[in-house]
C-alpha cells in the first residue's frame, strides 16, 4: 500500500466541480511557490475564483509570499476553512498549521493525512485550485498526482541545462500519472541591472522555450529575474498584484493558462 492512500481528493474535486492544476519543478529553488501565488492571483484579477493549496509540506512558503503567516485556519464540520489572503485567494499550507520555521518531519501516512485535509476542505465557491507540488519527481510526488487527479500542470524551470533535465523529468513524471502538461514557464529568465541597465543571462536564455519546443509542449512566457520580484515575495507583497509592470509576465501567462 502506498503511502498517500489516504488522499481521496480526486473523488471531492470531482464532486465540487473543481478544477485542479497542478505547478511542479524537476528541482527546488527554481519558483514553483512564487508561480504558484502570482499566477493565481493574475487569474483572481481576471475574475476567476481561485483557491491555493500549497502542498509542499515540507517546505511551505505560500504563508510568507501571500502575507497571512500565522493566521490559523479554523474548522467547521470538521473540516478545514482556507485562510483569506489580502489578494483574493484562499489559501490552505501546512506552514498555517505548524509554528513557522519548525521543521517537518512527518512520515508518509501522516504527511498524507494532512495533505487530506488541505484539499478536502471548504473550498467554496472555488472553481480552480491551483497546487504547489513538492518539488522533484519521485515517489511521493507520483501518488499525490494519481491520487488527487489534476486536470493540468504548468512545469516550470530556468533555463540552464541542469534545471532543463529535471524538468524534462518532471514531464515524464506527469505523463506517468496521466496528467497533461498545459505548458513550461521559464523563470529567472534574463536580468536588466537596475543601476546600468545592462542586459545579462546569468543562467541563459531561451533555453525552457527551446526544451518545450523539443517536448512538444506548449511555452506559457518567461518571467525575468527581477529583484522586485523577490522582495515582494519575502514581504507578503506579491508582484501580480501590482499595477506595475512587474505583474505582466504574471498576467500574461494566466492569460494563456486561461484562453
Ligand atoms: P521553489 O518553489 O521552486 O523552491 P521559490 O518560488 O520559493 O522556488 O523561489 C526561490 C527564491 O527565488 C525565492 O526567494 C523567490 O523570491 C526567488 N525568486 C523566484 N522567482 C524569482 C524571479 N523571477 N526574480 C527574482 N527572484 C525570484
């Protein structure tokens, strides 16, 4: 029996109509969770009604990037209530059930319990759920997709070589559990020095755009590398949710995601 038996949200997505999508990485590090906000925050604006799970248990930062760290979700029929975030976008993450910082190290059967919960909450009138997966491509990665069933899932990657390969990986992992992937998003992709204006390519260019061309699979956009990007993160400010222009890359890929 595999360890996250217990995740039966494919039947309770069904149920409500939900549509899920999955966000993954072949690796950490990349911007699978700072994807993962904006774009459901891109897609709020446009009027969908997003909700956001963040299913990287071990190493959530959903609370962080959406500012509600420490706000505790409540339950109601036993079931969870998603915490608000400022930005139209509930959002349930084990970093709003464990103290911040502490480290998690739950078995599998446990890890699996609370991903349950996360999912099989009150999501109410939610029509997307957007999922920030664990990053990487092994087992527990497998089951949770097989078990939770998303309609789609958005790789992203940046565009050096290494992260290339695990991405390509990652892709393998979706045809695996029967998952279509909707498209590759290249982030950190290109870097204007806000001092010279000097265009650079620290981790090259072109690169996730020319891997999902061999993959044949859509390219969703790039995001560049931008300092601003970060900072809002680490406040609880997220990009998309600015009218600056720091948003379009975000908006614009929701866009496609959305057509
Ligand atoms: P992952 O979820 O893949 O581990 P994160 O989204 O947590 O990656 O991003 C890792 C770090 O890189 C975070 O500090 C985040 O703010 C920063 N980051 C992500 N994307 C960008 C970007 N386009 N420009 C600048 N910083 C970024």
């Amino acid at each position: 029996r595999d360890d996250v038996d217990e995740v039966r949200v494919a039947m309770t997505a069904e149920r409500k109509g939900l549509t899920i999508i999955a966000i993954g990485s072949g690796k950490g590090g990349v911007g699978k969770s700072t994807l993962t906000a904006n774009l459901a925050i891109a897609l709020s604006r446009k009027g969908r009604k997003v909700g956001l799970v963040d299913a990287d248990i071990y190493g959530p930062s959903q609370p962080v990037i959406l500012g509600n760290q420490g706000e505790k979700p409540v339950a109601h029929d036993e079931k969870l209530v998603p915490v608000a975030s400022r930005f139209g976008v509930p959002v349930l993450s084990m970093g709003h059930l464990v103290e911040p910082g502490r480290a998690i190290a739950w078995r599998g059967p446990m890890a699996a319990g609370a991903l349950t919960q996360l999912f099989e909450a009150h999501w109410g009138d939610a029509e997307v759920l957007l999922v920030d997966l664990p990053p990487g491509t092994g087992d527990v990665q497998l089951t949770m997709l097989q078990k939770f069933k998303p309609a789609g899932a958005v790789i992203v990657s940046t565009p050096q070589d290494l992260a290339l390969i695990d991405a390509a990986r990652a892709g393998q992992l979706f045809d695996q559990a029967g998952v279509p992937v909707i498209g590759l998003v290249e982030n950190m992709s290109g870097y204007a020095c806000p001092h010279c204006g000097e265009h650079s390519d620290p981790f090259g260019q072109g690169g996730v755009e020319q891997a999902a061309g061999r993959l044949e699979l859509p390219f969703l956009g790039r995001i560049p590398l931008d300092l601003a990007i970060r900072q809002g993160s680490d406040r609880g400010d997220p990009p998309a949710a600015s009218d600056e222009a720091v948003a379009r890359p975000f908006i614009d890929i929701a866009d496609r995601l959305d057509a």
